[in-house]
C-alpha cells in the first residue's frame, strides 16, 4: 500500500511540474512563438506544446518539445563553414547528408544508424543581429528531426 502511494505522489509531483509556464508553446497545430532568454532574446516558432530552459553548457536554451525533441539554440563561438560541418559528420558515417545555404546562415541534416537504432540530427547556422547561434539536436525520430529543421528556420529577432 505504501508503495502504491508514493507511486501516486511520484506521478501527481511530475505532472504539476509538468504544467505549461508563461512564455511556453501552446498545443494545436499553430507553433507558439517562445522567447529565448539565454540566447539574446531571439524568438523561435515551435508547433506544440514546449518548454524553454537553460542549454546544456548554459549559454544558450534549450526547447523541449513532441514536435522538435530537445532542439539546443545557443551562441556559435566558433562559428563553421558548411563545409567544415560536412566535413565535421564525417566521423558519423552518416546517410542522406544534405546541406542548404540560407541568406544568413546555412542548415546541415544526415542520418546513421548507430547501435540504439537510427539517428537523425539537424544543425542550423544563422548570422542574426551581428551574432552567429547555432541551433541544433540529435534524435532517434524522423519527425522531429524535421519538426527542429523547420523550427530552427524561424529563428529571429
């Protein structure tokens, strides 16, 4: 019985810090537009429901989100050609690789298949504000992997 309960309390303590804050994505199919603190105040168009916390390093956000998975949007300090991106995925053996250039910047996406399963990552370089960021993410879905593709193409003043 006492396990029963702690199990409820568990689940009951996840959900409330689950619940959406100010300034998060909303559901539907219309992206909310989310403010990125670290990341100089940027916007990002996410579709979903999503949540903006610190980055991993702390110098940027990350995005957690059905629709992009967890997408990292920070400061480019050492800013790559595409070129040197491919070059860089090398080490990945990676499948489908494809680079576009933007006006500002460039994006970069491949897959492989490591010993999880299939990976599938997304790097996005923008040039906004005299700032270069980096927006970028690897996960195990196809879908979000284009959910992050599309999102990180919103990214602005």
């Amino acid at each position: 019985m006492l396990r029963i309960s702690l199990s409820v309390i568990a689940i009951l303590s996840f959900t409330a810090c689950g619940k959406k804050k100010e300034g998060e994505g909303g559901g539907g199919d219309k992206p909310a537009a989310l403010k990125l603190p670290k990341a100089d105040n940027l916007t990002i168009d996410v579709p979903g429901e999503a949540t903006v916390g610190d980055g991993i390093m702390g110098d940027g956000n990350m995005i957690q989100g059905e629709a992009v998975g967890a997408l990292t949007i920070e400061p480019d300090k050492k800013p790559q050609t595409l070129d040197e991106a491919k070059s860089d995925a090398g080490m990945y053996s990676p499948k489908n690789l494809k680079g576009d250039t933007l006006p500002d910047g460039w994006t970069l996406t491949f897959d492989n298949t490591g010993s999880m399963g299939a990976n599938y990552f997304v790097t996005v370089r923008r040039d906004i504000g005299g700032k270069t960021y980096k927006c970028s993410t690897t996960t195990g879905d196809a879908g979000q992997a284009k959910g992050a593709l599309a999102a990180c193409k919103t990214l602005r003043k």
